[in-house]
C-alpha cells in the first residue's frame, strides 16, 4: 500500500453513490488525478469543507487498487470563477507534475492564454481550426483546437473562453 502526501489545488469535487465523494486534484508533486473520498458519511463530512474547489490543501493519499483521500487540510482558496477550476481539470492530463504551472496557479493567475500557453496550447500564434482565422476566441477542449468567435458559437461540446 502506498501513500502519498503533497500540496495540491482541488479541482472538482463530485458525489459518488449514497456516502462517497470523488475529487480531482492537481497535486504538486504528482499532478493531477482522482480519488475517492471514502464511505463513512462522518469522515466525509469532515473531510468534506476542506475539498471545495479552488482549496489549496494539504492532502496524504493511499493507494489502494485506486487512490482515496485520508485526510485533507485547507490551507487557503484561491479566487476565480465558478468554472475555472472545473475547466482546469478538463484540459489537464492526469500524472503529469508541472512546476511552472502550479506556482502560476498559487499566484493567482486565472488568465487562460497565459495558462494554455504553460500547457504546451499558445493562442497567441494560434488561428480557428475552421475557418483559419488568426483571432481565436475559445480553446475546444475535446479537439484541442483553437476557434474564432463565430466558429466557437457554432461547435459543440465543452470550451474555454479566452478573455
Ligand atoms: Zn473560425
């Protein structure tokens, strides 16, 4: 059985089933992925508050078959809307530590081109996979293309939009 311990963001935080919860997480030192946050509804509980998205935690982990949270500890919040660390989930890859991107993070950047760019996606050079327009407006995050405004409006499925 392995443990881990490390800072991380909390990303998502979801129920699963009748007593469990499961978050996603970008950790410093592992990047990011899913846990379980097990069953007894009295440790979720208390587990619970420290696990909100945009919490800057302490967490230790262990591993059993899959990765459960054992304990967590808030140690600060970061600010930003709703979605942003929901979207921060979406786009990136599990187990992948970047230290670049997670200092970025604790220091309050929310800015989507500056964060695309980290993560190897640069708008600023970037033209609509559609129709080739150089002014992108949304990064689609299924395709990992780039759209202009009228191209975004048009596309399906999840997207950020870049300020
Ligand atoms: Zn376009």
């Amino acid at each position: 059985m392995n443990e881990y311990v490390s800072e991380a963001i909390v990303l998502e935080k979801e129920p699963q089933g009748e007593l469990d919860e499961r978050v996603a997480v970008f950790t410093r030192s592992l990047g990011k992925f899913s846990a379980k946050v097990k069953s007894s509804r009295k440790i979720t509980s208390k587990l619970s508050p420290h696990l909100e998205p945009g919490n800057f935690i302490r967490v230790r982990m262990i591993e059993k078959g899959s990765l459960q949270v054992v304990d967590a500890l808030k140690r600060g919040k970061l600010s930003g809307p709703p979605d942003f660390f929901y979207l921060l989930g979406r786009v990136l890859a599990e187990g992948e530590p970047d230290e670049y991107l997670w200092t970025t993070l604790l220091a309050g950047v929310k800015d989507w081109r500056k964060i695309l760019a980290i993560l190897g996606w640069d708008p600023e050079h970037a033209s609509c996979e559609h129709c080739g327009r150089g002014n992108v407006f949304a990064f689609h995050i299924a395709s990992q293309n780039f759209f202009c405004g009228p191209c975004a409006a048009r596309s399906r499925g999840e997207k950020i939009e870049l300020a």
